[in-house]
C-alpha cells in the first residue's frame, strides 16, 4: 500500500476534505499515476451532491494528468516516467469500443460510477478501511491514481498541465461534439448554449473548422467576453428575445446548437433557434427534456445525445493537442490554477462563475 493525499466526500452533499489515505499497487492491466494536475468539472460537483450514500466515503476527480510511476506485468503501452493524460473508462471489447466509440461501452457504468473496479474491489482505503474510488476509471482529486490501461493516453512532455488536464473530459467533450458527431461544414452556423470548460471548447472547435457564425449564450458577462476573444462573432446573454435574436444572428436559425447547461428549458430554446433540418447536440447532465413532437417533424430536427464527445481518446486527444500548437484550441485560457489542498477554494470560485476551468496542482 502506498500513502496517498485525496480530496475525500464523506457523504452526499459533503465539501471535499483532504485526507491521508492508502493506495494499492498497480494490477497487471493498471498504471500508477502520480498527479501533477486534476481539473476540477461541473460533473464533479453534480456527481457529488446526488452520489449514492452506500458509496462513499467517495474520492472523485476525472480529468487528472500525470507522470507513470509504475506499470502492470500486462501493460505495453506506457512505462515509468511517461506524461499521460487520464480519461474515462471503457472495456475495449464490447460492440461500442470496437467499433471506435468507448464512450458508449456497454460496461460504462459499472467502469466509470461504481464506486470501484468492474470486480467491486476499490484500490483505497483509509486505516484498512475501504474508501470508493474509480470515478470515470481514475479518482484522480489525489496525488497518486490506479488507471486502466485503456484510460492512459500518452502526451507530449512539453504540453502544459493547463492544457492536459482538460484535455481528459471538458475539451474533448466540447470539441468532439463538433469535430466527431456534428461534422460542421465550413460557413455553417454554430451557436453553443452555456459557455463553460465544455461549451468554450466546442466554441474553439468550431472557430477552428471554419464556421460561420459561432455565437454563444451564458448570463455570465466575463464568459461572454471570453467566447469572443476565443473567435465567437456574439456572446449573448439569455433572456427574453434570445430565439429571436439567434434567428437573425444566423439568417433564419442555427445550423447546429451545442447545449451544455443540461437545463430543458435551454434544450427547448435550443430547438426553436434551429433552421429547418438543422442539429441539436445535448452534451450537459440534466434531467427529462420534453418536446413538442410536432415541431421537431416540422423542423426535420436531429437531435445527439453526445457523451465525451464521442471521442476515440487516444486518437483524438493527439489532434487536439495538434490544434493547440497551431494555436486553434488554447485550452490555457480558461484555466485557473490552484494548489490541490485549496480545492475548496477552487469548487467556490468555479461554483461563483469567476472561474471557468480550475486546474489543481500537486507539489
């Protein structure tokens, strides 16, 4: 067993506290990571105030970075001293993960929100006492990680830990729904609901590709602002007129709407700023969304459900580091650095709008 300090939810609701705690040596399939940096994501925080009380105590965190310290008898793909990125879990032999899309594995859910591994076994505890972990394969809010091979992506060693750690779930997932699933064709209109770590990615994304408009909504003015430094032509804020507003923006409606908020009503928004046949991508975690059938058929909408953005992680997560070094996807920008044990802070100042990404950094 290995001493290890975690950002520890003690139960449903409960602040992130630090802890000592122990972690297990590497299996033959693992890799030992020791942290460098773990961006913090709205999921976490969504994940911790509805996770179930028969799992905690809980160790969450999905968008680490690190260094390999020690690999598994069967691992071929990393050794000791390589930079990784972390990303989420797959089983990579299901119909989904063989076909080139592990966000819908089959096994998602047990590998990603159990609480543990697939076998039920969690690799930490506290005084001999198991603690949860695994969350989205990694648990990486402490300074070492147990990852499946599978979740390790191999990265430059000069790519900033601001750029990696996002890297992992909000930039893919932001700009994989528009570079993998919506497929924008040059000129097209985008128009990204929400302009968080996922949202301003998507916005990148399709500054990048060459769309035009790129328009984003969110109420908080600094974001707005950000959205069209980063290439959008409008950043509006939500409220009364915006359908119309987003009409006139895109000559008649948005080819494509990215909606991150999770919020129905901004999902129903969403569709009526579409032109006719035009694509709606819900990526952010809400509940039940409903709308007027007879609206969607009149309009020839298609609706995505996204997750992660659909991405082939150690395909994708390559690209998109080539985009950054082009200077097309500076995920530096919406990060905000904090050392770990001021991850209280970071959830606060996040929570408060004032930051869009927080990145932790271990010693």
């Amino acid at each position: 067993m290995r001493r290890v300090r975690a950002a520890v939810v003690e139960a449903p609701g409960a602040p992130f506290t630090v802890r000592d705690l122990e972690l297990q040596e590497p299996r033959p399939d693992e890799v030992l990571v020791r942290m460098t940096a773990a961006g913090v994501c709205h999921t976490d925080l969504g994940m911790r105030d509805t996770w179930p009380r028969r799992l905690t105590p809980m160790v969450f965190g999905h968008e680490g970075v690190g260094r390999v310290e020690a690999v598994g008898a069967q691992v071929r793909g990393v050794a000791p001293g390589d930079p990784v990125c972390l990303t989420f879990a797959s089983c990579g032999a299901c119909e989904q993960c063989a076909t080139g899309h592990p966000a819908y594995c089959l096994h998602a859910r047990t590998l990603n929100f159990s609480g543990g591994r697939a076998d039920g076994t969690t690799p930490l505890a506290r005084d001999g006492t198991p603690v949860h972990g695994g969350f989205f394969g990694q648990s990486s809010f402490a300074t070492y990680a147990v990852v499946r091979e599978r979740g390790v992506v191999p990265v430059p060693a000069d790519l900033p830990d601001e750029v990696a750690a996002p890297l992992g779930c909000s930039g893919q997932t932001g700009a994989g729904t528009v570079l993998n699933r919506l497929r924008p064709e040059p000129g097209a209109s985008l128009v990204v609901m929400g302009a968080g770590g996922v949202g301003l990615s998507a916005v990148m994304a399709a500054v990048a590709v060459g769309c035009d408009p790129v328009v984003a909504v969110d109420p908080v003015p600094g974001r707005r602002a950000l959205a069209v430094e980063l290439g959008a032509k409008m950043a509006l804020p939500p409220g009364d007129g915006l359908v119309e507003a987003l009409r006139d923006l895109t000559g008649g409606g948005a080819h494509h709407v990215v909606e991150t908020t999770g919020r129905p009503d901004v999902a129903r928004q969403a569709v009526a700023a579409l032109r006719p046949r035009g694509e709606l991508a819900l990526v952010g975690l809400g509940g039940e969304v409903t709308f007027d059938a007879m609206h969607l058929l009149a309009k020839g909408v298609r609706v995505h459900g996204v997750i992660e953005g659909d991405s082939r992680p150690g395909r994708f997560l390559p690209d998109l580091i080539g985009l950054w070094r082009r200077g097309l996807f500076p995920l530096e920008t919406l990060a905000t650095t904090f050392p770990f044990e001021e991850i209280g802070a970071a959830v606060r100042a996040m929570e408060g709008g004032g930051v869009v990404k927080p990145v932790l950094l271990f010693d």
